[in-house]
C-alpha cells in the first residue's frame, strides 16, 4: 500500500466514532443519521432555541406560581432553574417578576380569549365570558388570584396585570361592542367602558368573593341583562 495511502488508513482507524441522540435517548451514527434526515450535521428546521427557552419559562412561571406561597415566594432563580436556563436568559425579556408573571398568563389564555364575530354583540360577549368563567374554574384561576392577590400590595404586579393582560382584553372587547353600536344592536351613546365593567365585574366579584357559584351559564345571565336592556333602549 502506497505510504500516502497507509497514512489516510491509519487516521481513519484513529477516528473517535461520534453518536447522536435522539428523542429516546438512544444512541445512534451521526454520519447515519443526516444521510436519512438531510440536514448535513446542521439543526432540522423548527422554533429557535431562544424561542423554546422562552416557552419554557412561561411554562416554569405558571407551574410554580401554582404551588404553595404564590407570588411572594416565587423566585426568578427558581423559575430558571425549573426552565433550565440561567437568570441573564430570563431578564433578558422580562424586566421584573410581576412582567414575567402577566405574560406567563396571558401566553396561556390569549387564544382562548379572543373575541369571536358570530354577528350578534350579545352572543359574541357572552361566548367570550364563558371562556373566561372556563378558565376562572381551571387550575389557571389560581394564577390570577395570586396576581390579583399580590396587586393589592405590589403596585408593579398590579400594573403588570392591567398592562399586559387587561387592556388588550379590553381593546378587544371595544372593537366587539363598537360592532353592534355598528349593526344598531347598541345605542349610539352607549358608555362601553360602563358596559364591559357591568359585564365583567360580577364575574370577578363572584370569582374573588366566592359568595356564589361561577358557572358558565352566569355569563349569559349576565348578557341578557346588560346587553337586553341597551337593545331595547337602541330599538327605541
């Protein structure tokens, strides 16, 4: 065998043999595994790291919110060990705890709450207040409790809430009434911040206070009492 040749040979017996790991944790030829994937030793296509890290700390924040001691207790050490990612990663698009919190909520529910347009204003509020009463009963409503809770006496916490979860809500729901002033259902006149506030403050009252029962159909008690009234006021 010529010497060149016995040189290559060599170093390829050299060679370490590097394995990778797949879902299950089963070892397998890396060399193998991009021939049948395609990739060339390169990350398949999907979210971004930074992306699933961020996921990842929404998901830490709500699950140890849940535990005993709420927001107090809660820890952005213990948020990023529980995501498995280090402090610098979590301000890195948080400022504060209370932000963080807020967002981990309104990650969860922000497609559950959006504001349908079936055409009716009165269906469209009331199907969005059922899922709400949904979530309220859900171990999610003890996430807003504690934010809740922790606003009376952290203003930052409180702000957090209103910015973050509240006033988008609320611009949504703006747009909803806006189109049943539109469509006639509504009077011209109507106050809508009097309107959503008649609307989602016994739900919150009910959810806080807890001096009656919060079901679903509450929501559309409460529609047809609100919304019946201003109909037939804009009918007049």
């Amino acid at each position: 065998m010529p010497t060149a040749e016995l040189l290559l040979h060599g170093l390829n017996q050299r060679r370490p043999h590097v394995f990778a790991l797949n879902f299950g944790g089963i070892p397998r030829a890396s060399n193998r595994f991009h021939q049948i994937n395609g990739t060339d030793g390169k990350r398949p296509p999907g979210r971004p790291r930074s992306e699933e890290s961020r996921q990842s700390i929404l998901r830490s924040t709500l699950k140890l919110l849940k535990q005993d001691g709420g927001f107090p207790e809660l820890s952005i050490e213990a948020i990023a060990a529980d995501a498995n990612v280090g402090k610098t990663t979590v301000y890195r698009w948080w400022p504060t705890k209370a932000a963080l919190v807020a967002d981990a909520f309104f990650a969860s529910a922000e497609e559950e709450l959006q504001f349908p347009n079936t055409g009716s204003v009165q269906k469209d509020m009331s199907l969005q207040m059922r899922r709400l009463i949904r979530i309220f009963r859900s171990q999610r409503g003890k996430v807003v409790a504690a934010l809740l809770a922790g606003g009376q006496s952290d203003p930052e916490l409180i702000e957090a809430f209103r910015d973050r979860f509240l006033w988008p809500r609320r611009r949504q729901a703006y747009q909803t009434l806006q189109r049943g002033i539109d469509r006639g259902e509504l009077p011209a006149d109507s106050d809508l911040d009097l309107i959503l506030d008649s609307l989602y403050g016994p739900i919150y009252m009910r959810f806080l206070i807890r001096h009656d029962k919060l079901d679903e159909s509450f929501a559309d008690e409460i529609c047809g009492l609100v919304l019946q009234g201003l109909k037939r006021r804009a009918l007049r």
